[in-house]
C-alpha cells in the first residue's frame, strides 16, 4: 500500500506524535529518553527550528515544532531515524522501531496552540508517581514553563508560547500554572481531537500570528565565501583533507548549508568535492559540536543571516 500524502508547510506550526510499534516500550529507561532529546537539540541546530513544548512517555512522545521554513519531514527522519540505529544496537534488536510514520497536526490559531501546549506538559499525570506534581517530570518542558526550574536540556523555546496567557512572563507563568493545576485530561483530549479533525478537513489554513520565518533561499557560494573569510582559508584549501583548520571550516558549512538551503547529503557530497555521505554526516557531528562548545562560533549561523540578508 503506497504512503498517504503528508500535508506540510514551511511556515507551520506542528504538533507531533511518535509512537512505537505495539509490542515494544519507545523508551526503555532514562538513558533512552535524554538520547531522543540530545537528538531533538542536535537537528534543532542543524535545521534552526524551534521547539514550543514536549513531554516523553515510555510508549510515544509529544513535541511542538515551529517548522520556522525547515522541511518537517527532514527533521523527524533524522531525529528518529538516529534514535532507532541507537535503540536497536543497544537492546540488539532488528526492525522497525516507530509503529508508523510521526504524525503531525498542523496548529493553526492561538487557541488551539495554548490547549495543545496544556494537553501536552498534562501527560505525566498518566504515570502515579507525577499524578498530582506533573512539573517533576524531568521528560517534560513543563518546568520551564512554569519557571521552577531551568531546561534541563537546553530546548525549549517557551517565550511565544508563554506570551499567549499574560502580558508579562510573571502574570503568564502565573496563569499557567493555574490552568494546569485544573486541567481535565479528557477534556483537553477531546478538545485536541476534534481540533485535528477540523485541520485534515481544512488544511490551507495558514497560521503565522507573532511568529517570525527564517526564509530558507541562502546560497552555497554566500556560505562558502562566509566561511573561508571567518576562517581565514582560500576555497583552495577548503578541498584539503587532513588540515583541522579545514576539517573545521568544511564541518561549519555543512551546518550552514543543512540549515539554511535545505541541501540532502548527496547535495553537499557534490560541493565539497565528492567526499562521502557517511563523511557528511560526520562533519555534521563535528561542526553541531564546535556551535555548542566554542563561544567563537556559537552564533556563527546568526552571524551569516546578518551579513547576507
């Protein structure tokens, strides 16, 4: 049987679900649940999408992704694609992991939004122990929300979201947390579903509010030239192998070239002088690591937008 079409925009709003095929637990242990998040963050800075709220069950996970002109598509293939190469080589498995393809509902007004955004972080009271305290749940964002304690993970894009239930952060997080010590399961449950329903009934709505795009239209040459002046390399050497300095500078604009022209490995493999995918991919790890542990280049994908918009 052939794939339904999956309905997507780049400007979207998601809320999508992952879930495990029937006979297995998604996330076994703790260890499993922080490596699908640090596989969150890791295509979070390669595609530059923002993260509105999640909530990790041991059988499926919840996540609000603001596409911000990413392919949603691309994302999930890589976060759960990578988490499925990890799962079954720990627990020696082989096979599918994820029962189906994510779904994804696209959000498509302020309303909808704040009741997905409770549904979601109302999850852990499902499990006894968090039936009465869900913002102890660490899998959650619902701490942050309600600013008791700091991300754990370092994901949450909590600001718009936030800003939909007061005009300050204190009165927000204060009214938040009203609602949530109230919330029915069912009835927001319900609410969320018939939601859904509405959008595959309706699905050229376009929802952007407050929110703001990043247009995905740079070109390779802007971010070839952008990387060998901060580097301080010719193109020439950029097509050195064994250089750190080059490793670097070819690790940076695979980044860049991910997030911001939507090129596939086989795209970038071409640009760089036919080196492999599997060495696309670790010049991804290399340069998603030099953005997270070096203040010089930590804004380095901000630092481009600027000079080439």
């Amino acid at each position: 049987m052939s794939r339904t079409f999956r309905f997507k925009k780049e400007d979207a709003l998601y809320h999508v679900i992952c879930k495990s095929i029937s006979e297995l637990g998604l996330y076994r242990d703790s260890e499993d649940k922080t490596k699908y998040l640090m596989l969150i963050k890791k295509y979070k800075l390669i595609y530059n999408f923002k993260l509105y709220g999640y909530c990790l069950m041991d059988t499926h996970s919840h996540l609000i992704i603001d596409a911000n002109g990413s392919d949603i598509s691309k994302v999930m293939h890589g976060v759960n694609f990578s988490y499925a190469l990890y799962y079954n080589k720990k627990y020696k498995r082989k096979g599918h992991l994820f029962g189906d393809r994510f779904k994804s509902i696209i959000v498509d007004n302020d309303r909808y939004l704040k009741t997905l955004s409770l549904y979601v972080h109302n999850n852990p009271r499902d499990i006894l122990e968090y039936k009465d305290c869900p913002e102890k749940y660490v899998f959650s964002s619902l701490a942050t929300f309600l600013g008791g304690e700091h991300d754990h993970f370092n994901l949450v894009d909590y600001g718009y979201v936030l800003s939909l239930f007061g005009n300050s952060t204190k009165n927000s997080r204060k009214n938040y947390h009203k609602l949530i010590s109230r919330c029915n399961e069912e009835k927001l449950k319900e609410e969320i579903e018939f939601e859904d329903e509405m959008e595959f009934n309706n699905q050229k709505t376009e929802y952007i509010s407050g929110r703001t795009l990043l247009i995905r239209n740079y070109k390779s040459k802007d971010i070839i030239e952008f990387i060998v002046s901060k580097m301080k390399i010719s193109k020439v050497h950029l097509n050195m192998k064994y250089s750190r300095k080059v490793v670097q500078a070819k690790a940076l604009a695979v980044i860049l070239m991910r997030s911001l022209c939507g090129f596939r490995s086989s795209d970038i493999c071409t640009l760089l002088g036919n080196i492999t995918q599997s060495r696309v991919s670790k010049l991804s790890t290399i340069g998603i690591g030099l953005i997270e542990k070096s203040e010089e280049f930590e804004s380095i994908i901000q630092e481009f937008i600027e000079c080439y918009t």
